[in-house]
C-alpha cells in the first residue's frame, strides 16, 4: 500500500515543491506574526511581575494605617488580574501557534498525499483552532490593557488635591 501511494504522490509528475511551499507560505507567515504576539505577551508579562513583586514588596513595608496601604492593595490585586491574563494569553498563544504547525504539516502532507482526506481536515481543523485561539489571546490581551487604563488613578490616590491635579 505505501509504495503505491508514494509512487502515486510523490514521485508523481504533478508534484512540484513550488506548489508545497506557497501552499504552506501563508500560514507560515500566520506562524512567525504569532511568534512576535506572543514574545510581546511574554515580554509584558515580564516587566508587569517585576511591578508587581515592587508593589508587593512595598506593601509590606508601608504601616497599615498609612494612606498608601489601599492604593497599593488595589495596585496589587489589579496587577494580579493582569497577570493572570498576559499568561492564559501566553498560553493559548502557544497553543495556537502548536496548532497552525500541525495545520501547515497536514496542509503539506496532504499535497503529498491528495487521496488521504484526513490530512485535508486535520489541516483545515488546525488552521482554523489555530487562528480562533489567536483571536482569543488578541482578546486577552485587550482586556488586559483596559485593566491597566485605571491604574494612574490609583497610584496617585494618596497624593494631595494639587498634586493629583498636577499629575493629571
């Protein structure tokens, strides 16, 4: 049996490598625009836990009668959902990026092998679970810059009327 479909696809002089690389060439391109979104994420991820642990670290180190302390529990548990956001967008990156793989493998087995139908639909399920989960981690990370939108507001919290002007 693998003989005669290799025979039928490969060798056969229908096949061209052109046609393989710029059916996959697309996709490709889906692949390494993923790649840079989610280095982004990880990157804002990154600089958000370094805020976060000095947050953290001020909160323990302020008195809690001070005016500080519920501005930066607030802070805190703000940053905390951001967080927690930049990584299930990491996540579901990665995942995406797994699937949009899988699809471009199928997408090139299935030139090799026009007869086999499955590498077509794993192919085409891959392709579009791979682009639906990038939508959702695009989302995410929306969501997660509306979050940071409130933050000025409260790092200012404790300052004086004029100077909470001033900063506005």
């Amino acid at each position: 049996m693998w003989p005669t479909l290799l025979a039928d696809s490969v060798f056969d002089d229908r096949y061209k490598l052109t046609d393989l690389l710029s059916a996959a060439g697309a996709t490709i391109g889906i692949i390494i625009a993923g790649t840079i979104f989610l280095q982004f994420i990880n990157t804002k991820y990154l600089d958000l836990s370094g805020r976060y642990r000095e947050l953290a670290s001020e909160y323990r180190g302020v008195p809690g009668e001070h005016g500080r302390h519920g501005p930066l529990r607030s802070l805190i548990q703000r940053y905390r959902r951001r967080l927690i956001l930049l990584n299930r967008a990491s996540w579901i990156s990665a995942v995406a990026l797994l699937c949009l793989l899988v699809a471009v493998l199928l997408g090139g087995l299935s030139i090799l092998f026009p007869p086999i139908v499955a590498f077509r639909a794993g192919g085409t399920f891959g392709l579009m679970l791979g682009l639906l989960l990038i939508g959702i981690a695009v989302f995410m990370n929306l969501m997660e810059s509306i979050l940071a939108r409130s933050e000025i507001g409260d790092e200012i919290a404790d300052l004086d009327e004029e100077a909470r002007q001033v900063a506005c």
